[in-house]
C-alpha cells in the first residue's frame, strides 16, 4: 500500500471533475484527479447539447450548431422556441478539459476508484488497476463522481433523487438544426428528445421509474413514428442511459474539507436534465475556493454561498415545478396540453406561480 499528498483530491473526470482540476492546479496547488473509467468521456451518457455559454469550451468538440428548439404538446401542437446552442462530441468536450487539467500540472488517473474515506484524517482510499491499493492524503477533496456519488455514500449522506434516461444513436434522413422535444404521459418525469449531429441524431427519453418502469417500448414507438415520418432511419447505431439528479442542490454542498461539484451536487437543471455548464462552472468555482481556503484568505462554506446565489433560485423553481407535474400526470386529456405548458421551460405559463 503505497502512500501520497496533494493538496486537492478530484474524485471524477467529467466535466466538473476536470475543470475543477485544472481551476486547481492552475492555481499552483498539488492536484490528484481520478476515475474509474477506462476511457475519459465514455461511454457518453447525454444528449450533448451545450449552451453557446460553453462555446470556448466547446471549440475541439464541436459537431454542429443548433438554432431553436420544437416543443411539441400531447395534442401535436408545436411550439417553435430560439433556443441556440452548439452540439459537441461529448466524450472529446471531456478529454479536452482533461488535457487542460494535465497541461496545468494536475495528475490524472484513469481505471483508479475511491473505496473508501478516512475523512476525519483527510485519507482517501483508492483502487488503480490491478487492484493495487493506494492512501492518499488530501487537504481539500472535490466531489465530480456524479448523481451516485461514492463520496457521498462515503461519507452517509442521502442519496439524490433521479430520474432515469435511454437514448439511440440512428441516422438523420435531412440537416437538422432543431432540437425536438415531446411532452407526453407516455414519459411520466421526463420527455423524449431528438439531438441533432450532422448525419446523425440522439433520440431518447427520460422518465420517473416509479412511473414508468419500462423505458424500451415507449422509445421504440418514438423511433418508429419518426423513422415513418422519415425523418430518421430505422437502423440504431448505438445505445446508451443513465440517472439524472431532479432533487435539486445537494445539502450540504460543503462537508468538512470537500465540496460537490456539478452532478454530484445536483445541479443539473430538473426540468430539462442540462448540468454540462453547471458542471463546468461549478468545477472552475470549486478549484478557485480550494485555493482560496489554502492560501488562508477564505473558507470553503463561500463555495457553498457561490452555488447558491448563481442556481438556488432556477432550481428550486424547476424543483416546485416537478412536484407540482408529479401530481399530475396522467390527468384527462383534455388538461393534457395546459398541463405540459406549465411544466416545460418552452413556454411562458412555465415562469408563472
């Protein structure tokens, strides 16, 4: 069992991961960042999409760009929405912060898992390949494990609430520039998504397994209306999944000497399932306030006031929001379209009390 320090330990090479790494090191302090995967990036889990916010962040990663966004109601009304954004690559978006990371002085670990904490003593037991087994003393830890976050279980929090998500890879019949998005009972907790990329799209849904515990049949009759329609091929490319986190920020965000970042906070947005750029901003934050708190000039609770004043308020609105649809899904069809308005960002009923 070998021993080492850093002064940051980066549990997770996501976006928030990475970018509080290289927020970090940049800084001058020692950095460790870690992940179990084999591959920085995959398997992708998204849909990868990012707001044109993201745009020097996404420069190597850049697939296509997006103009508006479709919204489509239980009734097929449509409501066209300016919605620019940019499709990337999201497993070379990844890579590419982590370059960054490594370029600033960070050490990066891949196929490298957290087992365990020794927090009091601001140990973290790690696992590389192999099965080797390493302690490595840290004086902050930043969380980027996301929504299942073994830190966090670590340290006996309580798990975020998620929702769950499946998405196809298939071939685009035309251009595209739209995102498309379908709001039905058919995806309790969520909706189904078409994202462009160039010759290709993702097409997938998100929803409530308390709700809807077969998330394959609803997706393959999305597929098979468009691929009707022709709008995309019937062949699927690939196949992916994963949890978002819906519950909101994460209490506490700060605890003892480790702050969460992007997922792993719940600062993905618990409407629309976006936390890239919460991530990301989330990570720079998190590695300027462990600098900050080593160099002796701030305490690591002003990360905590940072998130908040920057997501509370759109977060607690998006949380109140599925509270409010939970209670309501599957209502008559009638209330069906003045139901989703409420619920999706698309539309102005949605930023009404």
């Amino acid at each position: 069992m070998n021993a080492s320090a850093f002064d940051v330990l980066v549990v997770g090479l996501g976006p928030g991961g990475a970018s509080a790494a290289a927020s970090a090191a940049h800084a001058g302090l020692s950095v460790l960042a870690i992940d179990k995967r084999r591959t920085i990036g995959e398997p992708v889990q998204c849909a990868e999409f990012v707001p044109l916010t993201m745009g020097r962040y996404a420069k190597p990663a850049l697939v296509q760009r997006i103009a508006g966004m479709r919204s489509v109601l239980p009734s097929g009304t449509c409501e066209h929405s300016d919605f620019p954004g940019l499709m990337v690559d999201r497993a070379a978006f990844d890579q590419a912060l982590a370059t960054e990371a490594s370029r600033a002085g960070a050490l990066l670990r891949i196929q490298t898992a957290l087992k365990g904490l020794e927090h009091d003593q601001r140990v973290a037991i790690l696992q590389g390949p192999e099965g080797r087994i390493e302690r490595a003393h840290y004086k902050v830890l930043i969380a980027a494990d996301g929504p299942h976050s073994m830190v966090a279980r670590a340290l006996g929090l309580s798990p975020l609430k998620t929702v769950e998500t499946r998405q196809y890879q298939v071939p685009l019949r035309r251009p595209y520039e739209d995102t498309d998005i379908w709001l039905s009972d058919e995806f309790p907790g969520g909706y189904g998504w078409l994202f462009p990329r160039g010759p290709v799209a993702n097409l997938g849904l998100g929803a409530d397994r308390r709700l809807a515990p077969d998330l394959k049949a609803p997706l393959e009759r999305l597929h098979a209306a468009l691929a009707r329609d022709e709008i995309v091929g019937a062949e699927v490319l690939g196949r992916t999944g994963g949890s978002i986190p819906v519950g909101g920020l994460r209490v506490p965000l700060v605890c003892d000497h480790i702050l969460f970042v992007g997922d792993a906070a719940g600062l993905t947005h618990p409407i629309t399932g976006a936390g890239i750029a919460s991530a990301v901003v989330s990570g720079e934050r998190a590695g300027l306030a462990a600098a900050g708190f080593l160099a002796g000039g701030a305490t690591l609770d002003e990360y905590a006031e940072d998130m908040q004043d920057e997501f509370a308020e759109s977060l607690a609105r998006a949380v109140a929001r599925r509270e409010w649809l939970m209670e309501r899904w599957h209502t008559p069809a009638a209330r069906l379209d003045e139901t989703h308005k409420r619920g999706w960002i698309a539309f102005r009923e949605y930023f009404v009390r």
